[in-house]
C-alpha cells in the first residue's frame, strides 16, 4: 500500500506544479480549488464526504491523499470521484494491481473491471482493479461513465473504459499500434474532447467473451464457474418470463455439478414470473438487477452471509415483508427502490443511497445494531413515523429519512459522529424525465435528514443534539440529569438559580439540568421556570 500511496503522493505534486487534466477542463490560475483558498469548503468535505473528525491524527500520507482527492475532485467541470484514492486512504486491500500495458498485452487478459462499481461483480472473467477515476457526467451523447486507470503517476498516460466494458480506450504508441497490429484487433483512434489527446479505441470484439469450458447447464439454469471454483448463477431458466413459473418456490441449488454456488448474476432474474424464491447459505453475493422488475416475487430469504445486494436489484418486486441479518452485508444504491413491504427488519453493514426509496408502505422498521451507515436518501417516503436508529451508527446521510412531508420521531445514539454526510450525484439519461447532469454534492445545500416538524430524541452534547438545534428541530434529551440541577451538586437549590443566570450572561458553564424546558437549549425561558421551581419548593 506504501507504493501506490507515494504514487498518489507524486500526484498531489503534479496538482500544485502543473495542471492535472481528468477528462475536464484543465486546472489553471482561475479555476484551481485549492484547501488554501476553499477552507470552507475544505472542512465541509472533511466531514461530510470524507467522514474524517480528527485530521491531525492522520499520517502525512493520508493528509496528502486527503488534499489530493479535494484538488483533483473540485478542480473540474465534470463530476469525477477519485476512486482508488478514496479507497486507499479507506485501506482497502482489495483494490487490485494497479494496470500496466503488460499486463493488459497478456494473452490471460480479457479485460478490466471495477468490482466495486454499481455493475462489476458479473465480471467474473475480468481483471478486478479499482479506477483512478469515474467520471459520472451522462450526456446526451455519452450514455455511460467512464472509468480511468493510470498508467503512470499523474493520468497523463491512461487507459479510458466505458461503463458498458465492451472495450477501453489506450494511448497512441509505435508499441501500442504493433500490439494492436500482431493481435489482429479492430480499433478507431479517438480524440478526447476535453484534453485533446488522441486514443486507439479498441472495438467491442476485442474483449474475449466467458470461457465456454467454464459455462455449466444444470435444470436449464446457467452458471459461471469462477477461477476461484464457485459458481455464479448467471441466468436463470425464468428470465424475461421465458417460462411461466408453476412451482410454489423456487429453489436454487447449494451445489451443481460439486461447486458451490455463492452468487446470483447481474440480471438472472429479470422480468422473471417468479413468486417465492429460496436461496442456498452459501450465496454471498446478489449482484445488480439480479430481481428487476419480478414483479410477482413476494418472498425470498437472505442468508446469514450475504456480503453484497447490488444496485437496483430487487427494484419493481413484490416483496411483503424484508428481513435481513446479515452483519457483514453492504445494500446497494436503490436496490429495494419502488418495493413496497409493511414490515422491514434490516441488519447489515452499510445502508446505501435510495435502498428502500419509495417503499411507500413501510409502516414498521427496525435497524439492527450492526448499521454502521445509513447513506443519503436511504428511507424516503416510508410511512413509519417512529424512527430508532441503532445503538453502533456512525454516520446518516443527508435526507436519509425526507421527502415526505410527515415529520418524523428519530432516535439517535450517542455513537453517531455525523449526521448529514452527502450523497454521490449520479446524472440520468433517463427518457421519461429527459438529461440531468450530475451535481458537485460539496456545492450543494441539501435538506435536513427529517422533515420539519420532526422531533429528535438523543443525548446532550452530541451530533444529535447539535443537529438538532442547527435545524431548528424539537429535541427530546435522553439523559438521566436531575431537573433543575444547574451547578451539578446533586440538589436543588436557590444556588442553582445563581449560576443558571450567570450562565445566560455568559459568565458560567452549567449542567444540562439547567434545560427546564426539555428544548436541547439553556436560555431566559428556563430561568422562568426555574425561578417558580425555587419559590414553590
């Protein structure tokens, strides 16, 4: 990890020295964002995006990849995320190699993917490697992100991939030509509209397609079988409604042909006539729109070590009722999206953007104490009204519980660190509500988690209790502190009332029991009826 941070490290120089181009406009005088001259914005992507409290205990190393990822991210027209960055100052040891030219030269190369991108797990016979850089700007003429892999330090020399993986684009090279050349492939060269370089774009056919001697038929299922000698459910026998279901639950084998089978395919069950479906302990993995649009599913289990429900993949179902416990267990962005369950009981790991969006009928839910996050937009338009979030929460996203005018009662534990962290604008090309272009979240005011109204139960002198007053929202304080008690002597007494007024002319800290009023706030008010408390005694 200490090789590819003094990359990054060599990176952050290029941002100061000289401009760093990432499909955008280049950085000069006028347009660079820098921490220097952007503190406030800098603070705001600290905590917000970044979920960073305490920046001076961080290594030099990590400050750098901090200011880097800031620079590089802001420092653009287009809306890109430093991804390998983000995900090494996380230390994820699971970003892959970093690419070169060799490696993609070798005749065992198919192609790269991104596994930990909304659609990269169907990948299976991809090299995985986290990208440098996404690029979530969708246009009119560009349908899908693209994804950047540098070849060297500072992205001057990379290889360009669309987000469809039917091919990437690599620099022009004697080398490269001759590779191309030898190997019989088909390319256009392209010239990249923002900084003007020229690619060899290498057509769809290039990319060599699934092993066919790794493809297994088994009841008119068909599966994958990975290097590492599981298999992938990679379409299902109901897909598309190609057959009409008559059995009263579908149920997916633990084994086929001796491997085991660890995960449902991107989209195996698509627009599938399916009711009730029972998955095998041995899935880890539902990939991305692996359930779209079944709308007749109503029932379906999660097993106990489930690591991964993808982007949009139970979108459009029928479910009733949702019970998940599993503690290692990341959901996707809108992967319940448009589900309409009563009942939901929800234990995992990380709660992502839009996951139960629209879930207009969600009238009772619970949150396991394995919730570490609760990203933006998570729950709107629930109907449940009385919101307990989980004793080990650390962050909730912003508008996580919005949308609907409905105020809310939302219980918040001492453990959460940030509330309002902000969310990954993705833009849409969707037909029915035309271009949306994707926004800088930094540059954005975004609403509170709750609607107005709502009511915030938590403890004194915590995210909660600071959220609360910031937003104007009622606080209910939690804390066991005897009413009236300013100076914290353990009684009641006509010294309370002393230090409760030197208090509110800011001359002297008091205890929380000074709050009569049960507001979350110490002021003229609770002197009133402190001041009864006193003469009634």
């Amino acid at each position: 990890m200490k090789k590819f941070i003094s990359l990054f490290l060599s990176a952050v120089l290029c941002c100061t020295y000289s401009p760093v181009c990432v499909n955008a406009v280049e950085m000069t005088e006028d347009t660079s964002v820098t921490v220097e001259n952007s503190p406030e914005l800098w603070e705001r992507f600290l905590k917000y995006d970044l979920c960073i409290l305490d920046y001076d205990s961080l290594t030099s190393e990590e400050k750098d990849l901090c200011k880097f990822i800031f620079e590089t991210e802001q420092s653009t027209t287009d809306t890109i995320y430093c991804e390998r960055a983000r995900r090494t100052l996380l230390h994820d040891e699971n970003i892959g190699e970093r690419l070169t030219l060799d490696v993609i030269k070798s005749p065992d190369f198919y192609n790269v993917c991104n596994k930990y991108s909304d659609f990269g797990f169907s990948r299976y016979h991809f090299t995985h490697c986290v990208p440098d850089i996404i690029n979530y700007d969708i246009t009119p003429e560009k349908d899908c992100f693209t994804y950047e892999y540098w070849l060297d330090d500072n992205g001057d020399n990379k290889i360009i991939q669309d987000g469809s993986y039917v091919g990437f684009k690599i620099p022009i090279t004697d080398e490269n030509w001759e590779y191309l050349a030898l190997n019989g492939f088909r390319y256009d060269i392209e010239t990249d509209s923002l900084n003007g370089k020229e690619y060899y774009k290498i057509l769809n056919n290039f990319a060599k397609s699934m092993s066919e001697e790794n493809i297994i038929e088994d009841d008119g299922n068909t599966y994958y079988l990975c290097p590492d000698n599981t298999l992938v459910l990679i379409e299902s026998k109901y897909i598309y409604g190609r057959i009409v279901s008559t059995e009263e639950t579908v149920v997916i084998p633990e084994k086929v042909n001796g491997y085991p089978v660890t995960a449902i395919g991107f989209s195996a069950f698509t627009n599938a006539t399916i009711k009730k479906i029972a998955l095998p302990e041995t899935i880890e993995y539902i990939e991305a729109d692996a359930f779209y649009n079944c709308q007749f599913l109503e029932e379906i289990n999660f097993p106990e070590n489930l690591k991964y429900i993808g982007n949009s993949a139970f979108w459009y179902t029928n479910l009733k009722d949702i019970k998940i416990n599993c503690p290692e267990l990341i959901i996707g962005r809108a992967s319940f999206a448009q589900v309409s369950p009563v009942t939901a009981e929800i234990n995992a790991k990380s709660i992502g953007e839009l996951a139960f969006s629209a879930c207009n009928n969600l009238e009772n839910l619970k949150l396991g104490n394995d919730i570490e996050e609760i990203k933006s937009n998570a729950f709107t338009n629930i109907k449940c009204t009385d919101i307990v979030l989980p004793e080990n929460l650390k962050y909730l996203g912003t508008e996580a519980f919005y949308r609907d005018s409905k105020p809310k009662k939302i219980t918040i534990p001492k453990s959460v660190e940030i509330i309002g962290t902000l969310p990954l604008s993705h833009g849409s090309d969707n037909l029915s509500i035309g271009y949306i272009p994707p926004l800088n979240s930094l540059l954005q005011e975004y609403e509170c988690v709750a609607p107005n109204g709502s009511i915030v139960s938590g403890y004194y002198d915590t995210e909660a209790h600071s959220y609360a007053l910031a937003h104007n929202l009622k606080f209910n304080p939690l804390d066991d502190v005897i009413s009236g008690d300013a100076n914290d002597d353990g009684k009641v007494s006509i010294a309370d009332m002393v230090s409760l007024s030197q208090h509110i002319l800011n001359s002297r800290d008091v205890s929380w029991g000074a709050d009569l009023t049960k507001d979350g706030r110490i002021d003229s008010f609770d002197m009133v009826l402190m001041r009864e408390m006193i003469l009634n005694k």
